[in-house]
C-alpha cells in the first residue's frame, strides 16, 4: 500500500533564545545562547534555559493559573504553528485535526508543588488541590491545546524521555497516513525547568553542568563539557498530507520521508551506540536514502561526558565516507529542552534547505578527539553546497531512540 | 467583620482566582455565575482559599450559600466573627 507523503506546513516554537523560528534561527547563526540561573526551590540557583514568550497572547490569565507550563508552551506552539500555516483556527475540520505532543515526562512540577504547598499547613492534605488531577494526567498538555483550540480530534502526549519531540512528529505523521486525521499539530514541549527533581537527580547523577558563565555551560563535544543544562521550550507543527497541502497552496517546509524508533535494552541512563546506529539506518532504509545522502545530521548530545562519544561512534560509523554530511548539535545554546528537544533542534535546521547554512556547534574550545568527527560544524556557521536532507537524532532515558529524516520538498 | 467586609474578601479571593474578570459592578444580590465566568472548579478556588486565607471551613452542603455576593455575607459573616 503507498503511503501519503507527508509535509511541514507550519512550525510554531518558543525556545531559550527565541520565540518565532526565524528569531531562533537568526540567534543559531549568531551564536547566541539562552542560558540563565534561576532559584531553584530546596536547591539554590540553578542553570536553565527559560522562554520568555507572552503566554497571554492566546490564554486567559485564568487559563493559565488552572493549566500547567507545559500546556501553555504548548497552546502557543500550537498557535504560532497554525498561524505560520496561515490558517484560522475556524478553519480546520476540528473533528479531524489531531494534536500529538511529545514529553519526557509530565506532573513533577504540579505535584511538587502540591507538595510543597501542603508543607506550608503541616501536610494536611485538605489544602491539596483540586486542579491536581487535571494538572497531572499524562495527556495535560495535548488537551490544554485540545480545550483552547476547541478541536474535537485525538489530542493526547507521546511520552517518550529526550526522545519525545521526535515521536510527537512521527505520530502525527501515521496518524495522517492511517487517515485517522486530515491534519495534524506535532511534536514536542518541556517544562521541567520548574521541577527541582529533575536538577537534583541530574545531579546525583552527576550529569547536571556548572560553568561560571551560563552560557558556556552547555558544550557538547568539547573537552570540558560537564553535563547537561535542562531547559523548558516546545516545538509543534502542522503536517498535513502532500495533497492536502498542495489543494491549499500551502508553504511547505519539507517532507518527512524516513523515521526509525528502537531500544537499546541494556540500560536505564546509559546510551548504546550500536542501537543508536542502528536506529538511523532504519531511518535512512525507510526513506530509501543512502548516508552520502544527508547532508546535515543534527545530534543529541547532551554534552555528558560518556553520551557524547558514543553518540559520536554511532554517527562516525554510519557517516563514514560521506564528505557532503554536516553535523551539528543545538544544545550548546539552548541546554537540552527535554521533551521539546528533537523536534525543536530540527526546527533550528529547516531553514538550511533555504540558505544553505549549517549552524554550528558553539562552546567547543578544545574538541575532545573523541568526539571528533568529519563534518562536524564548530563554532561558526557553514555554508553547505546544498542541504537536501536532514537527519534529526533524539535519544532518551531507558534506552529510547529515534532518527528523523526531513527532505527538501520536491515534487 | 461586617457584611460589606465580608463581601470585599469574597471579591478579593475572586479577584486571584478569575484575574481577567471585570469585579467593579458585581451585583450582591445576582448569582456569581450569572455575573462571571465562574465554573465549579472556581467555586472549589473560593472554598479551598477561605480554608487557607481565613481558615474558614465551608461544608459541601454549604457550597449553594456561595451564590451570590450577599449569600456569602450572610453565611460567611458569622463564621469570621466566630474566629475572632
């Protein structure tokens, strides 16, 4: 059975160091970071990566006392994607637009703060909120979307780790092939910035990165990287089938034509680069591409010492001899945004298939030869002779991975 | 407390709980709900920061006495001053 192709129309983001893709862009190729220190409760400043869009632009200041961080991220995402798509919101077929949002996690913020909030009158759990529930259900974010939008479709969360942004996409994408939907709003959001667990179990992991300047502080591949910086953000996107797209004249941004999900089943933190390996190749199978064919492949790492390089032995040995292959990474600026991470480092590359530039790699000092890799785009943009296909990299926690491949549109 | 105090603490819990809501003409004696766009979970605000500002304990039977502006003095007056 031939599939529907499937394309990016729309792409609404808030990240770090921006809030529209073109202001995100523009901060990619400038090499401007979004790094700041926060009070974390129980644990004192912190490093974080913080949005900063104007969440009342679509909510009430009601709706966003009862909703959470990670639906409002995602009611602007959504917003912003629909908008770019240049469509009303009246205009969709709400009983068959379907909202798929990617998280690693969600309800650590919303519980510790109930808890906390009970600490206040002696653990009395009479104090306990009723917005508890509906704050913490795994769907929380997709519905937020679901309830501001007033679309009746499938909305519900993929959760997935670090993962997840990359799922989100590749569950809106079947979804569209399975004609369960005619349009789909995809991809990833984080808010974990607000939940002081996840810093303290990245630091009892010792994996949670210090540098006296927070914008240094996330350096994949350098030498003296030391962990990662959590960051909140979202990316969403509206996909929709080729000719649905085309009947409308919609912009396309490209085509989703290669993913690949897997585990590695060997551990609960730890990568496995053969698995990893292996997950980019059933990628580049299912769009029917060869590595030489990729000409930027955007990775993961979150600048731990161990994840980098086997990340790296995964790319080296499934980019070998492949001379027009870039390779970037987009936590140096933005930390690593979870949920939100895959599919919003995507979004930083879409623009190549215009200008044909590869944000680099920023924070890289001193390469760790391990780390070093053919391709790989340090410190300052290039300029690509041509980007026809991106390769987007998202691991998470128990052994999750996935590999997504965007094509330039092309009829 | 008198009952026109009573009543500026109720629109004051209303006034965090519903931020976006106009409150300088709220009819005492016209139902909350028909003046604001209050829902049920809004009424459990109301209850749950009576508990926390003002350690005041509204039993669900009680909830209807929220109604309106007046109701809640009326209710509401008699368990402050029983505080004091």
């Amino acid at each position: 059975m031939a599939l529907s192709r499937v394309v990016i129309t729309g792409v609404g983001l808030t990240s770090p160091n921006g809030n529209t893709l073109e202001e995100f862009r523009r901060s990619l190729l400038k090499g401007k970071g979004g790094i700041s220190r926060i009070d974390m409760r129980y644990m004192g400043q912190v490093l974080a990566g913080v949005c900063d869009f104007e969440a009342t632009k679509y909510q009430k200041r009601k709706e966003l006392r009862v909703g959470t961080r990670a639906g409002s991220i995602s009611i602007y995402c959504a917003r912003e994607a629909l908008a770019d798509a240049g469509l009303a919101v009246d205009q969709l077929d709400s009983k068959r637009t379907g909202i798929y949002v990617g998280t690693t996690e969600h309800g650590n913020v919303e519980t510790e703060n109930e808890v906390y909030n009970i600490s206040q009158f002696d653990y009395d759990t009479k104090f306990w909120s009723h917005h508890h529930n509906p704050r913490t259900v795994s769907n929380n974010p997709a519905g937020e979307v679901s309830l501001n939008l007033k679309v009746h479709g499938p909305a519900y969360t993929i959760g997935a780790a670090c993962a997840a942004g990359n799922l989100g996409l590749i569950q809106g994408m079947q979804m569209l092939q399975l004609g369960e939907v005619d349009f789909a709003i995809a991809g990833g959001v984080s808010e974990s910035i607000r939940s002081f667990g996840i810093f303290a179990g990245f630091k009892s992991q010792g994996a949670l990165a210090e540098h006296e300047d927070p914008n240094k502080a996330s350096r994949p591949f350098d030498v003296d990287r030391n962990g990662i910086v959590v960051s909140e953000g979202g990316a969403l996107y509206t996909l929709e089938r080729l000719e649905d797209a085309q009947a409308r004249g919609a912009k396309i941004y490209g085509e989703i034509v290669g993913y690949k999900i897997n585990s590695d089943a060997t551990d609960y933190v730890l990568p496995n680069p053969e698995r990893q390996a292996e997950c980019m190749r059933g990628a580049l199978e299912k769009a029917g591409i060869q590595p030489s064919d990729i000409h930027i492949v955007s990775t993961h790492a979150t600048a731990t010492p161990l994840g980098d390089i086997q990340e790296c032995e995964a790319v080296r040995e499934v980019f070998a001899n492949c001379p027009d292959t870039h390779i970037n990474n987009t936590k140096g600026y933005i930390g690593h945004a979870m949920g939100a991470a895959g599919s919003l480092e995507l979004a930083g590359n879409l623009p190549s298939f215009e200008d044909g530039l590869v944000h680099p790699t920023i924070n890289v000092d001193n390469l760790d030869p391990k780390c070093d890799l053919p391709g790989l785009v340090i410190n300052e943009p290039k300029q690509a002779k041509r980007v026809d296909a991106i390769l987007n990299n998202s691991f998470g926690m128990l052994g999750i991975n996935s590999a997504l491949i965007i094509k330039r549109f092309s009829n | 407390m008198t009952k026109d105090e009573c009543k500026q603490v109720v629109l004051d819990i209303i006034a965090e709980i519903a931020p976006d809501e106009d409150l300088s003409d709220v009819k005492g004696e016209v139902a909350l709900r028909e003046q604001l766009d209050l829902d049920s979970m809004d009424f459990l605000d109301i209850v749950m920061e009576l508990r926390k500002q003002h350690s005041i304990e509204v039993p669900e039977a009680d909830y209807v006495q929220l109604a309106s502006l007046d109701s809640c003095a009326e209710y509401l007056t008699p368990k402050f001053n029983a505080l004091v």
